[in-house]
C-alpha cells in the first residue's frame, strides 16, 4: 500500500505544462506538493473532475491533462468512464487513489471499498489501464504512463492519510482561475 | 389555466433554425444525453452535421464539467438534455455555472409539455417548477416555442460567453 502524497511526490517531477485537476483531499494535497498555475482545483460538485479534465483535453489537444481523481469522487460519476473512453482523448491521464473512505466526508467507507477501478475503466474501453500498490513500481513506471497515448487510467491504492486543513477558499479562489484560464490558453 | 401569450400560444418551430442558431452563436461542442422532446428535430440532425461535434454522455451532470473545462480554453458547448436531467444536475448547476460563474448554456426540453401552456401553468409538477428554480437561481431563461423565438439564441449565448454567466433555454415544442 502507497501513501497519496508519496505518489504525488513522485508524479510532481513528471510534471511540466500539463494541466493538472484535483479535486478535495487529492487537491489538498497535490496544491502543497506542487504549487503551480496550471494547477485546476474543482470544489463544490464532487465527482466532476473527470469531466471538467475531459473538457480541458477536448479544448486544447496539443497539452497533455492530469486527472487527480478520488475513489469517493469516481464512484459519484463513474458514467464519466464510459464517455471519456467514446471520446478517447489521446492527450488525458486519469488517476484515482484508492482508499476506500470518504476523506473529505468524515472517513466513511465507500460503499464497497474493493471495487476494482482498474478493471471498469478496462471494460469501459481507456486505452491503458494501470493499477499501482507499490511506490516502487510507480516511480518507475509513472514516466512512461504519463507519455502514452490516452485515455490512460491508474488506480493508485493509498492509505487513508492524515487529517488534513481543506482550505475551500484557496481551492475555489477566482484569481487562481483566471490564471489558470491565462496560462492554458497561452499558445508556445 | 393560463395560456402562452402572443405568438407562442400556436405555432410550429423548425429545428433546422434552431440549429442554424447555435451554429451562429460560435458553438463548436453540443453535449447531450438524449431527450424525446428534441430527439429527432436537434439532436439526430446534430449527429449528423460536421460543424458540431457531438459528445454523448452518460448522465446529465457530466456535461456541466465538460463544458466549463472547455470554456477555459475559448471553446463554447452547448448542452441539450431533458428537464429531469436539467433537475438532476441542480447541484453541479449551483456549484460551478452559478457560483464559478462559468458560461453554462443549456438548452432543455420540456418532457410531456403543452406548448399551447406556459411552462409555470403545466400540469406537469417537473415541468412547472423548471422556471421558478432557474429563478431562485439567477439563471437567465428564455421559452422556445415557436420559430420566432429562435431569434432569442444566439444573443443569450452571446451574452452568456460575454458576461460567463449560465443561460437556459426551455424547448416547449418539439421541433420539426
């Protein structure tokens, strides 16, 4: 078993131009890791992460968009499998970290904690799914994942983490949008 | 029970028009999870026309996300669904069209609707709370029932994009 932050750690220095979307406690943690304008936090409808990284990827297919997704968010718009595979953006990367709880929500378990990710996202049709339990293994395989054509998929099977401060304002700060709108649409 | 007034108490409308309107408002995307009302008037000819891509999705909400991650990169979509996906998607609607103010533009049918009745005067409890609830939420909203409303379209998406601010339009007519 992984720890979340651990893997963000590892995936940071992969990170260049891509746009990266969080949402709740994967954003909480991926904003401190790495602070960063092409950063896209989404709070207040949970589980639409996955879609607002498809709208970013349909709208600028020359940048690559990471998806940072959590198991309780997924499970609120698991459909979003299914249309990101029909739409198959090449230039998506969808990874949920698996912990089985609602974080953000208390801790709670998700309805069935074992549910296999990996494996709806292979039989909704991504081009590449993964499934990582050990930080290993990730470290030496995030590079390629995040070079492949899309849709790629990756469940990451973490530990639930520490409490965490979710900073909702931060997170949901209007500036940092407008930057963000700024800094994706800047052509090279 | 009261009656549309003017010209939406009778009349035709021309899903070709419509098409046309949206076509001319600079949108490139139309986002959708099928709805009788406009099946085959908007949303079989939309399938079928290269200058709109269509994206199929699986529940209603989707949408909302899609089209505010493609408004952060100039790209403008419409989203046609039904008014119990519209009902379903109320919380996405509040969070990022209203409170993110994202430029939302959602284009609903009005399931088992009376065109010759005006929305708020319908029988039908969903269809009756659709303009009060867009209302209580700041949503501009404007009928669609005959040809000559089509010409409200491309203004309000205009605006809409211009002010990034949601807009609903409430199809109460299949069209033809």
């Amino acid at each position: 078993m992984m720890k979340r932050d651990e893997c963000f750690r590892v995936l940071a220095r992969h990170i260049t131009d891509e746009a990266v979307v969080a949402t709740y406690s994967s954003a909480v943690d991926w904003v401190e890791i790495a602070p960063r304008v092409l950063n896209y936090t989404s709070i207040g409808a949970m589980g639409l992460d996955s879609s607002h990284g498809l709208g970013l990827a349909l709208g600028r297919p020359d940048k690559r968009v990471v998806v940072l997704q959590g198991d309780g968010s997924l499970l609120m718009n698991l459909g979003s499998l299914v249309t990101i595979a029909a739409v198959a953006p090449k230039n998506l990367i969808h990874l949920v970290t698996h912990n089985g709880t609602y974080e953000a929500n208390g801790g709670h378990p998700i309805p069935y904690p074992k549910v296999d990710f990996a494996g709806a996202a292979r039989a909704a049709g991504y081009a590449a799914v993964y499934d990582f339990s050990n930080i290993d293994v990730f470290t030496q395989q995030v590079g390629y994942l995040l070079g492949q054509d899309g849709p790629v998929f990756a469940t990451l099977h973490v530990e639930p983490s520490k409490a965490l401060t979710y900073d909702y304002p931060s997170l949901y700060d209007p500036a940092k949008r407008r930057a963000f709108k700024a800094a994706w649409q800047a052509r090279d | 029970m009261p009656g549309v007034s003017g010209a939406a108490a009778s009349g035709a409308l021309n899903g070709g028009g419509i098409i046309a309107a949206i076509k001319s408002s600079g949108i490139e995307y139309v986002l959708s999870v099928p709805d009788i009302v406009t099946s085959s008037g908007l949303l079989r000819p939309i399938a079928q026309d290269p200058e709109l891509r269509l994206i199929r999705v699986c529940k209603e909400d989707e949408c909302i996300g899609i089209a505010s991650g493609l408004s952060y990169c100039d790209k403008r979509a419409l989203i046609l669904i039904q008014h119990t996906g519209f009902l379903d998607s109320l919380n996405a609607i509040r969070g990022i069209a209203v409170e993110y103010k994202q430029p939302i533009c959602m284009m609903v049918g009005l399931l088992q609707h009376d065109p010759e009745l005006a929305p708020r005067a319908s029988p039908r409890y969903g269809v009756r709370i659709v303009e009060p609830i867009l209302d209580d939420m700041g949503i501009p909203h404007h009928l669609i029932g005959v040809d000559a409303d089509v010409a409200k379209i491309q203004p309000a998406i205009d605006k809409a994009y211009a002010e990034s601010a949601p807009v609903a339009f409430l199809v109460g007519r299949s069209p033809t």
